[in-house]
C-alpha cells in the first residue's frame, strides 16, 4: 500500500500537468496587432455605409446580431436565440443580457429596433435587404420581433455585424446618419473601444475590459494602418510593420516571394461572406453594344483562361455566371454559350454590319476600370483582345470617385470593368446589377448596363420570397442561363482572395466574413 505522502505527491503531480495544459491550451493575452488597409474607411461605423475599409474595422467596436461560420450557418453574437415563423414573415430574437454599450448604458431591444430601420432607410444595400420589414416589436428588452410584409429567404444570412450593425439608439435618435460624430468615435458593444483616428495615417483601437464574452478579447490593442501604395504593402509585411491584411492585400505579382517568407502565413478561408465576380459591364444604350452579335463577338473574344491565368496571376476561379462559385448552392456550372473564338467573334460583327475598314478597325469603343492593378491589367488584355477583331479600345484611367460618377451619374460610357461583391445571396448580390427597377442614376452599383428583361426581373421577384429552396435554386438558374445567353455584361472569373498574416497571430478567419469579423478571437503567441 503507498503511503499517504506518496499519494498526495501523486495528486500535485497530477494536478500540476493540469494546470500546464490549461495554460497551453489557453490563448494567452496582451500585444498589439496592426491591420493594413489599402483605402481610408469614410468611416468607423458600416450603418450606413458598404466601403470595403468601412467594413473591415466597424464590427471591432460595432457588432451585430449574428456571425455566420464558413458554411454560412448563423451562431449566437448579440442575440443568443432566433426564431423565423413557418410563412417566413416573422423573425424573432432573443438577445443577450448584460450587454452594455461602451458609455455605461444597457444594450436592449429598441437599440436593434432603432438599427435596423435605419439600415432599411440609409444603407446603400440595407434599402433592399431590408425592404420586407415592416416594423420591429419590442416586447421586453431581451426581445425584437421583425414583422415582414412578404417572406425573405435570404434574410437571416443578413445579421453579421459588418453588414447589418447595432447601434446604440441614444447616440442615432436625430440628425443625419451619415454626419452623425458616432461614425468618427464610435460606440459600441465590441471587444474594442475607440481610441484616436489619426486621418490618412491609423486608427487605435483598445481592449474593452467589460467585453461581455470574457476573457476575450486577447490583445491589448488594434492599429490600423493606410497604407495606398501597393509595393508599400509588401514591404511592411516583409519587416513586420503590419501583422494582417486582408483579401489579398499586395499586388498578385509579389505573392510568390512573400510566401517564401517563414514569417508570413496565408488563408483563404474567410472570404464566404462576400464572394466577388469581376465583370465586363457594356453599355445597352450603345449604339454598337446594343445589338446582341456585338455582344455575343466581343465575348468569343475574349479568353477567360488568359484572364485568369495572365492577368490573375492564376488566383482566381472561372466563372460564366453572375453567380459566384464560391455560392455553390446557386451557381450554375453550365458551360458559356460562346467560348473563346476570334474567328465566330470576326463573322458576328460582320452580320451585325460592322465591317473592318480601310485600316482594319470596325469602331472604337472607351473603357472604363474600377481602379486598381489588376482591373488596369485586364483593361490592357481586353484592349488587345478586341483590338484582334477589329474593335479599337481607348482606356480610361481615372481615380475612384470619377470612375462612379462616370459609370452611374454621368452614365457616359461603353465598356467598364468591375468587380462586384456577391454578399451571402444573389438576391442581395446579384439581383441589383440586373433588375430594371434598380436603373437608379446615381446609385453606385446598381443596374448599370440599363438591361431590362421582364422575364428576368419576374424570376428575381419571385426568388426573393420563394421560402420552397428547391424552387429558388431552379429560378435562379433560370435566371443565369437568360442572361449568359443575352450577355448584358460578360462574367469573367471569381477572384481567389488571401488573408495575408505573420504567423504569430492566430484566430483571425474563424467566421464566414474573416478579417471583417470582430477579432475578439485574435491572440498572439
């Protein structure tokens, strides 16, 4: 028999193995970690607002009802519990006690009342997603009712905290949305509260000791770098002055050198949130684009293997639908029907009555890119392209804000390249490039190619309240097949995004929506 010594060394032994591995299971807390972004965020707080910077830093401070996991299936954030009634009208959540907003006041019910009205009224894509709601009870502080005038599908994908923010009510009761100083010091329930925005420089963010999922968060604090200049990028991962960047921040061209760097990690997962289509936008009231054989030549010109291969890099995924692959649900994987063929491209455009004249050219077209390195590569490719067939090219180069202005204002163009996100369901995604209610001048990424087709819009009408999803899957193929055979626009390929990280930070892509998540989760070892 041992003696009672040696059973109570036995014990502390044991217990001390225990408590080893729960300290090396744990993540441990403390250190910074810098986030890069390309743009300066318009601002903090996405309420009203879809700018990619925006959406990358609002939900550290601001979160939302709901965070989806890779597949898209929603999990508990500000509300614990949901329910949606079997006609799909009413939505119900119960949302999380003890909650407070980071001046002290409680988180409840008539905060997420408040926010999603003003995301129906004044959010750039909240104005459709939210258009069934037709009020919002709350019952008692822990719960919100949404009562819809029509089902809506899509709807509970739409809670994450980027795109669907709660905000507090007592800081967005008046005044312009926009405008509104909560935007520039934002206060929210998020692991991280507010520090300094130092305007075309950084942005701090400091733990939130009262975070009501404690012990996170794990770091200390958050800075946000803006760094425009791509090679810049680069070179701050290479010497460690930024930790995370997100959907792929450093020019395709130096992605092979910097993953022979030890130091550096990349990820793609995090990116099922938003998946994005880059496409060939035409101009229907056009006099040459116009007629459906131009269109139709113009996309037997043009390779997608090239695109992806050539001017991508080989980080992308083809794709003939508006619907990315990434949404495999409702991606329709049929073939285009008009694959690469330069001398189908040739005859088409002399049916059309386009023949090349006495120096070759047929017509001369402009062309418009959404500015950035890769959208400038494909410009030169298509330009080349269409050149083959007889179709001059003249490229435009503009900054941002006069790219919008010119495809969506001034609507004054022929061809434009664009990419576009998808969201977390084509009625969300895809629908508004091809509505025709949604030809709205003015309105950035909208119907901006003016196509109309009555059978297409019946289609994405009744997808946006069919609650059978056998039935919505079959009509939006439908929906995809029509439009691949009247090329509106010419889909191209799904961009292949990486999260660029240094290996010391961990737990940043643990959700649907990546580095745009929280980063309550995000520790440092």
């Amino acid at each position: 028999m041992r003696s009672t010594s040696t059973v109570a060394k036995a014990l502390a032994a044991f217990a001390l193995l225990v408590n080893l591995h729960t300290l090396q299971a744990a993540p441990p807390s403390g250190g910074t970690v810098t986030l890069v972004l390309m743009n300066e965020p318009p601002t903090l707080v996405s309420i009203a607002h879809s700018h990619s910077s925006t959406l990358a830093v609002s939900a550290k401070v601001t979160e939302g009802l709901l965070k989806y996991d890779q597949d898209l299936k929603p999990l508990p954030q500000l509300a614990t519990a949901w329910q949606v009634s079997p006609d799909g009208k009413t939505y119900t959540f119960t949302l999380r006690r003890g909650v407070k907003w980071h001046d002290g006041r409680d988180f409840t019910s008539v905060d997420v009342a408040h926010s999603i009205l003003l995301l129906k009224e004044h959010h750039p894509r909240g104005r459709s997603t939210f258009a069934p709601v037709e009020r919002v009870k709350t019952p008692d502080p822990y719960t919100a009712v949404l009562e819809l005038s029509r089902p809506a599908p899509y709807l509970l994908k739409a809670f994450v905290a980027s795109e669907a923010p709660i905000v507090p009510k007592h800081l967005y009761e008046s005044g312009d949305v926009l405008r509104n100083p909560n935007g520039a010091a934002p206060i929210g329930t998020g692991p991280f509260r507010f520090k300094e925005w130092v305007r075309g420089s950084h942005i701090v963010y400091e733990r939130n000791p009262d975070y009501w999922d404690k012990p996170k968060p794990y770091i200390d604090r958050l800075i946000v770098k803006i760094i425009p200049d791509a090679a810049s990028r680069s070179i701050a991962f290479e010497t460690g002055e930024v930790d995370i960047g997100h959907r792929t921040p450093v020019s395709p061209g130096d992605i092979e050198r910097l993953k022979a760097n030890p130091k550096l990690g990349f990820e793609t997962k995090g990116n099922a949130y938003s998946y994005n289509v880059t496409r060939l936008e035409f101009n229907l009231r056009q006099p040459q684009l116009k007629e459906l054989k131009v269109r139709q030549a113009i996309a037997h010109a043009i390779s997608r293997e090239v695109v992806r291969d050539n001017v991508f890099y080989g980080y992308g995924v083809i794709s003939y639908s508006p619907i990315a692959p990434g949404l495999k649900e409702f991606h329709d994987t049929r073939p285009t029907p008009y694959p690469f063929a330069p001398k189908t491209a040739e005859r088409l455009l002399d049916e059309a009555g386009f023949p090349r004249g006495a120096e070759g050219t047929r017509f001369t077209l402009a062309l418009d890119f959404n500015p950035s390195d890769l959208h400038k590569r494909l410009a030169d490719y298509v330009k080349q392209a269409l050149g083959r067939i007889g179709i001059k090219v003249e490229i435009r180069a503009t900054d941002f804000s006069q790219y919008v202005k010119r495809i969506y204002t001034e609507q004054s163009y022929d061809l434009a390249i664009n990419g576009t996100s998808n969201l977390f369901d084509p009625t969300v995604g895809s629908q508004r490039l091809y509505w025709s209610k949604n030809i709205r001048q003015g309105v950035p990424f909208s119907n901006g190619t003016f196509y109309d087709n009555p059978v297409v819009d019946k289609l994405l009408e009744d997808a946006t309240v069919e609650i059978d999803p056998a039935r919505r899957v079959t009509l939006f193929k439908e929906f995809q097949r029509i439009v691949g055979i009247e090329v509106p626009d010419l889909n191209l390929l799904s961009p292949t995004y990486f999260t660029i990280y240094n290996r010391r930070v961990h737990d940043h892509s643990l959700t649907g929506d990546g580095v745009e998540a929280n980063f309550a989760d995000v520790y440092i070892r």
